[in-house]
C-alpha cells in the first residue's frame, strides 16, 4: 500500500468509473486508492480528499450503499460524483427524487460564480450527464454553483466545509474542463502538492515486497506481456534473481511463434526463466466447452494446478514459497474485485482457488495499483526496452477467449430484435442483420452478454459511430456492432458448429500474424492501443466457414476504449487479401466503444 500522506480516496459506489476517477487523479501526480464505502472511520482519517464516486443504485433503494455520516465530520474535502453527489444531499439534509427527463450524455452545464473546483472555469461547458435521480433541495450550508437546462442544482457546494456535489462526471472526456476541476478540487482544496511519480512508487514498492516477502521466494508465470514482465523485473529489483523462480507455460493459445520470440527477450535481459509446453493439456481440457466464464475459469485454475505441480516437481517447500501474479488495476474491477463493482468476466487470475491464496497470503501482485500507461511508464525506469514495453496487451487466456465457439449449427431467429435493428439502421442509410452469437459487454456498470448486429453500406467513420451507438442504446438485445468489409452484401448469417480445435487456433494465429505485420508496416502498431482479432462461428452467404472480426482500439487505461478509425483504403485492401488468404466467409471490423462493448468479446 503506498504511503497516504498525500492520497486521495476514491470511494466505490459500484460503479465502473470508479477505477477513471483514480486513474485522473494519478494524472494530477497524486496517488489515489480505491476504497469499499463500509471501511473503518479511521481508514477514512488516513487521506488528503475523499472522492465519492458514481453508482448504479438510488439512494432510495432499500439497500443501496451508503457511507458513515462521521465521514463528513472529519474536516477532509469531500467530493461526491453523480451518485456521490445524491448522497451527499440526501445525508446532509437535503433532497433526491426521481428526474422527469433522464439527462444521458453531453449537457450544457452554466456555472455561478468562479471560486472553489469551478475557479477558472468559463461560463458555460460541456459536461457528460449519466442519471435518473436529481437533487431537488440543498442540504443546509449548501449553494448552487452550477446547472443545466434539465437539472438546476448540477453542482452544488458548501465552501467552508469543503464540500462539492456534482450530478455530471468530469471524470470523462466528454467533461471539457473535467481534468480542470478534478485539479482544483485535489491540488487547491485538498492542497496536494503533486508530486507523485512512478519512481516514487517503485522505492516504496522494493519496500513493501521486501516485507511482505519476509524471508519467502517467488515462483511466477511469465506470460511475456508488459504486466508479468514489469513484475518479474520489479520482483528482481527487490528480491534478487535468485529468490525469483519464473516459468513461462506455451498454451497453444498464443501468437504464432511468441512463446519463442518471449524467451530471446527474457534470455537478454538475464532473467531466469524456464518454459513448458502444456500446449496439448490445455486444448484438452478446453474440448468441447462453448460458454465464455467456462472457458475462463478452466484456463485459470488449469494455472494454478500447473504452478502446484511444478513447485512438487522441483522439490520446492510450498511453505516457503509465494506466487507472484502480474495483476493490474482493471483486472480486479472486472472481476468484481470491489465489493459494490459488478462482474464483468473473470480473469485468469481472479478464479476462487487464486482468491483463496490471495486470503491465505501466498500471492504477491507488486503492480496490482497500476494501470496499463503507469506499468509501461514503470518498465521504463527499470529500463526493460521499448518493443517490449510497447506490445499490445495480450490476455491471459490467449487466443482462447478470441475463438467463439458453438455447439448448435442453427439459432432462432429474434425477429423482435431484427425489427428494431432495421429501423435504426435504415434511418442511417445502412442494412444489418442481427448476429446469431453474443458476447460480453459492460453497460450500466454491469456485465452484459447479449447480441452483436452486422450492418452494411458507407465506410464513413462518423455516420458508423453514430449508428452504432444509437443500437446499443436504443435495442437492448444488442450491445455491439460490426461493419461489414467483405463481403460488402450480405444475403444471409448463419449459424456453424465450432470449438476450441488446433486447425481453428492455428487459422486465428495465422490471420492475427498477417494483420499485426500489416499495422506494423503501415506504422500504425504504436497508434493502436490494441488490436484483438476475433474467429466468429458465423457463416456468410451460404459460406460454411468462420467469420472474422478486426477488433482495432484506443485506450489509456482499458477502463474506456474508442474503436481505431483506420485509413479507409489500407483497411479495405487488408480485409480483401484476408478473404483471398485464409478460409473465411466473412470480415469484420467492431464499430462497438467501451462502454458498451469489453474490449475482448469474452
């Protein structure tokens, strides 16, 4: 835990913009954390600000969270958020109800007066709106220094005690000044001086592992992204090489030659690191299986099995042992890390008999607070080089979880959702057709697993944009969309039988190889946040064969993510020669965000 002199808490109300608020404060230089709403008082006592974050409950709810009102007595700047903003009012005395015209996305928020977390801010701002519930009296102390055309007090303060209330969420891009007043409200109102940095973090970090360590070693699976690597790295800084044990496991489910090109990298930078191919182990205990958090759960505790087996057969005492793990910030919200945070899907690192170890104390996660830009950040000072720090994340599971897969060759057609589809789709110029496959999506700070749609027609990135969206809030059904590159028509989907078979992981390899040296040579690798590439069991035209998916991002923090616009005729062309190459019946190219869309389809 890094020292509190000059954190600011960020208290969980559930919701998934929880994890942006910290993130936004680490921007400002300033570490935060992430706190239940249930801790101790004198947890609470321990920080510069608190920051109330946004949820999907009412206040009014019969068991919504709620937060110990001596809180609010402790004389520390408080900030509540959307959520937060609503219980502040209601716990301070003032009043919540039910809003007429729910306010969904960008609102034009005018402030009154220039002083507090609204000093130098203009008149007038874009601010993004996500609510249900308003604040429709101030709470005694309080006034308003900010509203909207459908919400008079979307911002509210009472300066004396420091207490800001805000219906909108700056922590969003869309919030034009949102980094500005999440500045003044940390570095003027909780007088942070800013100071926090990555290089601060890695001295109390040796620290830290050293302690925790107390005497143990580390035995860690090195998948060879920038997570397990930094870790690995950290680890050796703090513990010695020789208190390190490090195993890299080929499970079939990787690139095309990367457990090969992983272990030159390893050899180079002197770490001591031994690989087995489990690859046939893993295939096997994955036939047969179709459901995505099956899929998952197999592949995590097939780990931990692994990692048991080869503590025995290197006569290692389990007792004096620690499994080191290169979890991050996200991995844990996703999987429900936070008591309040809805489950999103389980990540390889997260399954019970890894929870379990966690209680019991036998695991070491030493960049578990970072984010994915703070752990390349930290690969940097601990000099690892650029293409490594660079590579694009690559789950845990691997190609695994980028292989749908179907028991059934048909699925009934939702002539509901097919309806809805064609109506939203038409007024945008395009034709779609509602997937006969869902996936994993997160919307409403909750996990969703429903439909994807394909449409067809203009490659105009901003029409496609707007389309997409206006689906996957209008059709409930459906919580992503693709464009179709190739084939430009298309007549019909259909549903095919396929799994988690060599011949299907080797296709994927291949097409993930031709694409990622394609974006490599266009110098677009560096660009990209990441770029998942998908094997749909979808057949087009009448094409007995898989579908594939380009799944292009722009991200910082994975938290959020915008689909990659690519130059229209460099994808086009690449999408062309991919039907040329490889047996496929279909290319397409995820038009979806994060919110709704994960980044990854399961």
């Amino acid at each position: 835990m890094v020292s509190s002199k000059e954190t600011i808490a960020v208290v969980d109300f559930g919701g998934q913009y929880a994890h942006l608020i910290a993130r936004r404060v680490r921007q400002l230089n300033v570490f935060s954390e992430i706190i239940a709403p249930d801790s101790a008082i004198e947890e609470f006592k321990r920080f510069r600000g608190i920051i109330l974050s946004g949820g999907p409950a009412s206040v009014y709810d019969e068991k919504a969270p709620v937060l110990d009102k001596k809180v609010f007595s402790l004389g520390i700047p408080i900030l509540g958020i959307c959520y937060g903003h609503q219980l502040l009012a209601k716990e301070l005395g003032g009043k919540v109800e039910r809003a007429g015209v729910r306010e969904y996305g960008v609102a034009s928020l005018h402030k009154k007066g220039n002083k507090g977390i609204f000093s130098s801010l203009p008149a007038a701002t874009n601010v993004w709106m996500s609510h249900g519930d308003f604040v429709s009296a101030l709470p005694e102390g309080f006034e308003v220094i900010g509203s909207t055309s459908d919400c008079d007090i979307a911002a509210m303060a009472d300066f004396e005690k420091k207490i800001f209330g805000l219906q909108f969420h700056p922590e969003v891009t869309h919030t034009r000044f949102g980094m500005k007043i999440l500045k003044n409200f940390v570095l003027k109102e909780c007088n942070c001086s800013g100071s926090w940095t990555i290089r601060n973090f890695v001295e109390q970090k040796v620290l830290e592992i050293r302690a925790f360590a107390k005497g143990k070693n580390v035995f860690l699976l090195a998948s060879g992204g920038v997570d397990s690597t930094v870790a690995l790295v950290l680890l050796k800084k703090a513990l010695g090489s020789k208190r390190i044990l490090a195993l890299h496991v080929d499970t079939g489910f990787m690139r095309k030659n990367e457990s090969r090109e992983i272990m030159s990298v390893f050899a180079k930078q002197g770490l001591n690191v031994k690989l087995l191919d489990a690859s046939n182990e893993f295939i096997g205990s994955l036939k047969g299986v179709v459901e995505p958090e099956e899929k998952r759960k197999i592949i995590g505790n097939l780990f931990v099995k692994i990692v048991n087996e080869n503590l025995e057969r290197l006569d290692l005492n389990a007792g004096q042992w620690l499994l080191g793990q290169g979890t991050i910030y996200p991995d844990t919200i996703e999987s429900a890390g936070t008591k309040l945070a809805s489950h999103i899907k389980t990540h390889h690192n997260r399954v019970e008999s890894i929870k379990q170890m966690i209680e019991d104390g036998k695991v070491i996660e030493p960049i578990r607070e970072l984010y994915k830009d703070e752990v390349r950040e930290l690969g940097k000072k601990l000099g690892l080089p650029a293409k490594m720090i660079s590579r694009h994340p690559f789950p845990g599971p691997g190609l695994a979880i980028r292989i749908l897969c179907s028991e059934k060759e048909e699925a009934e057609e939702n002539i509901e959702l097919q309806k809805s589809l064609d109506e939203i789709a038409s007024k945008k110029g395009y034709k779609g057709k509602v997937l006969p496959i869902k996936s994993v999506g997160v919307q409403g700070d909750s996990r969703s697993y429903r439909n994807a749609a394909v449409i067809e027609g203009k490659l105009d990135w901003d029409l496609l944009e707007k389309t997409s969206t206006g689906i996957t809030n209008s059709i409930g059904g459906i919580s992503r969309v693709v464009f179709a590159l190739q084939p430009k028509k298309i007549v019909s989907v259909a549903l095919k039988k396929g799994f988690l078979e060599k011949e299907r992981i080797f296709l994927l390899q291949e097409i993930d190889d031709f694409a990622l040296k394609a974006i490599e040579k266009k110098k677009l690798y560096n660009k990209i946040w990441q770029f998942p590439i998908v094997l749909i069991p979808v057949s087009v035209n009448g094409k007995n064969l898989d579908s594939v998916v380009l799944r292009p991002v722009f991200s910082r923090e994975a938290m959020t993510a915008k689909f990659a616009r690519i130059e229209k005729k460099f994808l086009e062309k690449m999408a062309l020669e991919i039907m040329q190459k490889f047996p496929v019946s279909g290319v397409f190219y995820d038009i979806t965000h994060k919110p709704p869309g994960t980044i990854e389809w399961e």
